[in-house]
C-alpha cells in the first residue's frame, strides 16, 4: 500500500521536468528502492522487540509470583528497588519508541496519499480514484524525500526499542538475581 502512494508520487518525475530547473541528487528509483529497503528492515526488529519485552514482563510477574519479595529496610532492599526502577523504565521505553516508530511514516505517507488524491482504500468499490493538477518535479521530489526521511526514523527508533529491549533484559536478569540472594536462595 505504502509503494503504490509513493510510486505515484514519484511518476511525475520521470518525465520531463515541468519547472525547467535540473535536480542533482538520487533518481526517482533510486529512491524507491531506499524506501522499500527502509519500509521492510525495521519490522524484524520491532517484533524482536515486542516479544523481547512480553517475556521480561511475563518473567517478572512468574517472579513475583513464585518469589515475594520481602522488603526491610537496608541496602538490599533498595538496591532491588533501584534495579526494579531500571527495569520499568527500560520497558516503558522500549514501549513507546515501539509505538511512535511508525507515527511520522504513516503521517508522511498520508499526506502524499492527500496529495495524490488517492483514496485510502483501493479497494471500496465507491470510491474513485481522482488526479489532482501536476504538481512540480521539486515539489514531488521533496514528498518522496519526506518519506524517505521518515522511514529511516522509522528504522532508528525501531533499532533504539531493540537496545532498550537489551537493556531490560540485562536488568531483569541483575533484578532476579538480587530477589534470589534476597529470598535466601543462592
């Protein structure tokens, strides 16, 4: 669905170019490729992510379960609370970079869905499919670059959920070991 937007939008640049001015930089295929390229890398890493993230928390809870903590006060006590406090911000984090990894593509891509005058779903038999005037090869140029931008976030943040995953998964791991030194277990 994502292709068929931009390959719309970049059509217009394969012809002639309508305000006589030469653009230097990628070709419109080039930058398809880009696109598509960027579009497919960052879903492996979000789903790595998504599942990384329900085995920490679905791990805490069996912990919790199995292993109440008793808390006194003194040092261990707020060590544990301390790396507990690391944990719930690691996951929170590795969360919200997950679900505001595909806001700006999928506002970007709307756009130049608005801008081509497509309907959001082909497929609705009423429908139509309407062109709106030619637009300028600049112009043009500038959405397909918007959309490559904002899939190269899209990549970024889906990476940085990959390595707040990482990180809550190394202080679950530091987290259940002081709870079992705590519960006198090892």
């Amino acid at each position: 669905m994502a292709m068929i937007a931009i390959r719309a939008a970049v059509e217009p640049m394969r012809g002639s170019d309508t305000d006589g001015s030469m653009i230097d930089g990628p070709t419109a295929d080039d930058t398809l490729d880009a696109t598509a390229e960027l579009l497919s890398d960052a879903r492996p890493a979000l789903v790595v992510s998504g599942v990384v993230i329900s085995a920490v928390i679905i791990g805490v809870a069996v912990e919790e379960v199995v292993l109440p903590m008793n808390l006194h006060a003194g040092a261990r006590s707020v060590v544990c609370a301390a790396m507990f406090a690391v944990l719930v911000v690691s996951v929170i984090r590795t969360v919200s970079l997950m679900i505001t990894a595909g806001r700006q593509l999928t506002d970007e891509l709307g756009e130049l869905r608005r801008l081509i005058g497509a309907p959001v779903d082909p497929r609705a038999p009423w429908t139509q499919v309407r062109r709106q005037a030619p637009i300028s090869t600049a112009l043009w140029r500038e959405r397909a670059q918007a959309v490559l931008a904002a899939a190269r976030v899209r990549k970024l943040r889906a990476h940085l959920a990959l390595g707040w995953a990482a990180t809550a998964v190394i202080c679950f791991a530091a987290w259940t070991l002081v709870t079992l030194i705590l519960a006198g277990r090892i």
